[in-house]
C-alpha cells in the first residue's frame, strides 16, 4: 500500500520522499485529505543499440521526399520558407 504525504511533507523533505521513491517506494501526494497524485520510481530506461537501430532502419520503406513535404505543407497550412 503506497504511503501517503501531504503536500506540506513534500515540500519539506522532497530529498527523502525521493530517495523512497528511488528505493522503490511509492507515495501518494494529498492536499487537504484529498489524494492529488501518486509519486513513484521511474522503470529501467532501455536504449537500442546503433546495429540494432540500423537494422530496424534498413527494414523500413523508403521515403518519398515530394510527398511527404506535400502533405507536411498542408498539415502546417504554411508556405515554406515564407514564400
């Protein structure tokens, strides 16, 4: 069961409660009694590698460079470069 804080505890020890947080503990931020938001650690970040990035590149279909302004410029309804 996450911990509640007030919103007080928060602003008063913000180095600990995320020190919890990077422990694995999660929180529950309240104002008043009412519960706000919930404070929790963040998951592993994962990255591709370069090979990996450039496979799955290499795999995808290529790019027609005309129609892909064409239908930016409508998206934007803009002319480009001020024209």
């Amino acid at each position: 069961m996450p911990r509640e804080i007030s919103q007080r505890e928060l602003r008063n020890g913000s180095g600990a409660i995320l020190e919890a947080a990077a422990g694995g503990e999660i929180s529950v931020v309240t104002r008043n009694g009412t519960p706000m938001a919930e404070l929790r650690p963040l998951g592993e970040r994962t990255f591709a590698d370069t090979d990996e990035a450039l496979r799955a590149a290499a795999r995808m279909p290529p790019v027609d460079s005309a129609r892909l302004r064409d239908e930016l410029d409508g998206a934007l309804d803009q002319e480009p470069f001020g024209e």
